[in-house]
C-alpha cells in the first residue's frame, strides 16, 4: 500500500471536476468518484477521518449533481453552481492533505 499511489489517483479527479463544470453526463462523473476513493481506500491506510472526508465528498459531489442548472447566461457555471464544485474541491484538498501526512509519516 502506497500513500503516494493513492494521492495520484485522488490527483486524476481534477480532470473529473474541470468536465462536472460543464454538467456533462454528471451521474458518470460521480461513480467515476466512488471508484477512485475506492483505488484511494485500497492504497491508502484507511482510517476514520479518512472516511469521514471521503463520504463527504462523495456527499457533495452527489449534491452538486442533483442541484446542477445549466446557465443561460454568458458565463459557463452558474456562479450557485461554480459555489457547489468549489465544495467538492474543498473536501478533495482535505483528503489529499490527510494523505500528504501519511507520506510525510513514512
């Protein structure tokens, strides 16, 4: 089990928010999220605090899904929206520094 390992597969979800921002095909988006906390988890040693973060972010990855609106304006996210995904990137930087700690640690 490598803490490195598991931070570049929580790294490869950037290119997973950048696409959410644009609300393509966003149920994928999130199971794409489920299955690399899921590569995370088996790289990492997993602990409670790593779950906590790791359930909300799946939390408000699911929660900016379900509140997504196109914009009709001439920016590409709603600034409701662009406020949402800045809470999943919030709850990923959180769990990446939990990561950090452990190869820190070693």
């Amino acid at each position: 089990m490598s803490a490195q390992t598991a931070i570049e597969i929580l790294d490869s979800l950037f290119d997973i928010f950048k696409q959410m921002g644009g609300g393509i095909a966003l149920d994928l988006h999130w199971l794409a999220i489920s299955r690399r906390l899921q590569q995370v988890r088996a790289e990492a040693d997993w602990s409670a605090d790593l779950d906590f973060v790791a359930v909300r972010l799946k939390a408000q990855a699911a929660f900016y899904i379900a509140r997504y609106r196109p914009s009709d304006g001439p920016e590409p996210i709603r600034p409701a929206d662009a406020a949402r995904l800045e809470k999943v990137v919030e709850q990923y930087s959180i769990l990446r520094a939990h990561l950090e700690q452990q190869v820190a640690a070693r």
